[in-house]
C-alpha cells in the first residue's frame, strides 16, 4: 500500500471510485463472492499456513462490512470519532471462521453488503466528508468517502484473493 490511497498488489486506486458508485460497487459482493466460492474446490483450504482460505475471506469480508457499517453510522452521530480496530487476525480463530457453513456466510455478506450499500447510498456531500480516525495501518482521520471506497478496496481485493486460489 502506498499512503492507502492505492494498493500496489491489486491496483486499486481509490481515487477512481466516484461517490456514487459506492453503493452499486458494494452491492455486486453477494454475487461475486458466491461464484468465487463456487469456483473453490475446497473452500476450507488454505493454500499456505499463513494465508487465509477462501471461506476465511469471505468471513472476513462478512465483518468488515459489518464494521464499517458500525464506524458510519457512529461518524454521523459523533463528531471525529476514533474507530476501534477490528482485530482481523483474532477473528479468524475466535470465530472460528473456517468452520462456519458456507451458505450462511454468504447470506450474511449478502445482508451486510446491503445496509452498508444502502446506508452509503443516504449520504450527501456534506456527510461523506465526515471524519473519524481510523486505526490501519496507523491511526489517521479519514472521510466517509474514503471509508467506502476502501470497503470497495477490500471487497474487490480479497476476492481476489480467492479467485486465485481457483
């Protein structure tokens, strides 16, 4: 990552992600990470001790747009709020993340992807501009706007992730 604003493994470029494609680009994630899934021999393995399989991904997508969810709608009721870290690593193994049914993770993303898409689609200008400090990879305040575009960025990226793996 180079300043967070593009991601030099996948080449995402946040400043590429108009406002208001936020809503749709989130909402493409059910479909996406199904089919990812689908495509997945064993969506249990993870390809190397360190790496994360293909369900675990798809857990951890399932949080993060949970979360960021969370940081929103606190960033509208609080004025620079500070978003705790979401502890991405510990989730994995205290959640269990590899055991959990697949189908059932995928429906859950699938809610989550929609009130996050629904609730990015409600903001203006003036709310999308809001602060809050966001704890990765170090603290630092950040928009709403660029809260949504990363949710994109880490959607787009860790099916990525698991696309290779097919």
């Amino acid at each position: 990552m180079t300043g967070v604003d593009r991601c030099d493994e996948c080449g995402f470029e946040y400043g590429t992600v108009d406002a208001g494609a936020i809503p749709d680009r989130l909402g493409t994630f059910a479909g996406l990470y199904a089919a990812a899934l689908a495509a997945v021999p064993d969506v249990r393995r993870r390809p190397a001790p360190q790496v994360w399989s293909p369900l675990e991904y798809a857990c951890h997508l399932r949080d993060v747009l949970d979360v960021q969810r969370e940081r929103l709608e606190l960033a509208l009721r609080v004025d620079a709020p500070e978003f705790a870290p979401m502890g991405r690593d510990e989730l994995v193994v205290t959640r269990a993340y590899n055991t959990q049914e697949p189908s059932a993770v995928l429906a859950d993303l699938a809610a989550n992807a929609e009130r996050l898409a629904a609730a990015f689609g409600a903001l203006d200008a003036a709310a999308l501009a809001r602060v809050g400090s966001y704890p990765w990879p170090e603290p630092v305040e950040r928009t709403l706007l660029w809260l949504g575009r990363h949710t994109v960025h880490e959607g787009e990226h860790h099916l990525m992730d698991i696309t290779r793996m097919a």
